[in-house]
C-alpha cells in the first residue's frame, strides 16, 4: 500500500488554465505539506497543514489555494497557471515536524 | 526562521572511495536532522536521520555526524558504489516543518 499517493503524475496545461492535484496519505499523520521542487532540485515548502488547520503558508501567490476536507487528505488548487509554475509539487506528510514521507510527485508543465 | 545552508552543490568520487556532504543551520532550536537520497525521476526518501541529544549515528556505509556548538552536520558515504549516485538533501527542524538544503548532486564513477 502506497503510504503517501498524489495523482496526476504528470500535469500538461496552457497557461491561464485552473487545476488541482491531490494527496492522500494513510500514515494516521496528523501534519501534511505541499513542497514546490524547481528545475535546480531546490525542495521549498509552500504550506504546512496539522489536523486540517493551515499552520504555515510561505510567500506563495495566492492564486495557490491548499484544501484538507480531513486530516489524510490535502489537495493544491492553481488557479491561472504561469508559466514559473512549472515545477513537480511534492505533498508529504509527518508526525509533528519529523520524518517526512513524500508523494510520488506531480510534474507540471505549463505551456 | 531557520535556514540550512548545504556544501558541496556537486561531488564526483571514484567507486571505492568516501563522500562526505556537509550542512549548517542557524536556528539553535532545531532538534532533529534528517538527509534524503533522490535519485532520477523519484521522490526524496529518507536514509538516516539524527536527532541533537546524539553526536554520531551510523548506518552500514553511511554516517551522520553532529555538532550543535557550531551548528553543523555531515553526511558521510564510505565504500562508494555507482548506486549512491543521486541528489542527497540535508534538513534541519525543530518547532517549525523541515527545511532543506540545497542538495548535492553526487556521482560515482565507476
């Protein structure tokens, strides 16, 4: 069973489009993030959710919206994509601020 | 807010020989110090983690070395294979979620 599981893999859109990805983890972790990786491998965090609670949101544009409807669950929501957006977005869960467990990664491309 | 500074941003080895990737970090209440192994096309994985109240911490071929006083932290590989290849991050935390170096690209050559 895939501990952390984010889908789509691979994201194709045209700039000024919406779109959404989403997260799941099964770990009973009660901390989840989203984690921006660009092309120079640079890991940042973008946002921080515990027990459904946004707990840190970094200098992201707010067109990036995150939504936990519970606490497995964390999903990204973009709206009008830039090109600077293309990057993989890793979701990734813990316990308290420890041992991160990672997605698969979605790999966006913004055309 | 804390931040880790990573060195070298790549390092090429010989198969055999040791790599050694060394971090700082600024936030003196940062506990707990993890390093990640990301290969080609795949997610971050964890392969040894530290926690502050520990000054050394071995694994096999890899070691974590720490020294809150100066507030740094290596990473050592001994034994070198064409397998450790990858990007490896260090990460630094403590009340606030992890925050990670910039990675190093090692390559070992056969």
């Amino acid at each position: 069973d895939t501990a952390v599981s984010q889908t789509p893999k691979y994201l194709v859109t045209q700039m000024g489009n919406d779109k959404s990805i989403k997260c799941e983890q099964n770990l009973g972790h009660d901390t989840m993030y989203w984690y921006k990786q660009d092309s120079k491998k640079f890991l940042k965090i973008m946002f921080s959710y515990n027990n459904k609670e946004l707990i840190i949101n970094e200098t992201v544009p707010n067109r990036f919206s995150p939504k936990s409807p519970d606490k497995a669950h964390l999903n990204l929501h973009i709206n009008s994509l830039e090109l600077g957006d293309s990057a993989v977005y890793f979701c990734a869960s813990s316990h308290l601020n420890e041992k991160l467990f990672f997605g698969s990664g979605t790999q966006l491309s913004v055309l | 807010g804390e931040n880790v500074e990573q060195h070298p941003s790549t390092l090429s080895v010989q198969e055999g020989d040791s790599a050694v990737i060394k971090c700082t970090y600024s936030d003196s209440a940062s506990n707990y110090f993890p390093w990640y192994k990301q290969e080609l096309g795949k997610r971050p994985q964890l392969i040894i983690d530290i926690r502050s109240n520990v000054g050394e911490k071995k694994d096999q071929r890899i070691a974590v070395t720490l020294n809150k006083t100066a507030k740094h932290f290596s990473l050592h590989i001994t034994e070198t294979q064409p397998e450790d290849s990858a990007v490896y991050f260090c990460a630094a935390s403590g009340n606030t979620p992890l925050v990670f170096g910039k990675g190093t690209r090692l390559s070992v050559i056969a």
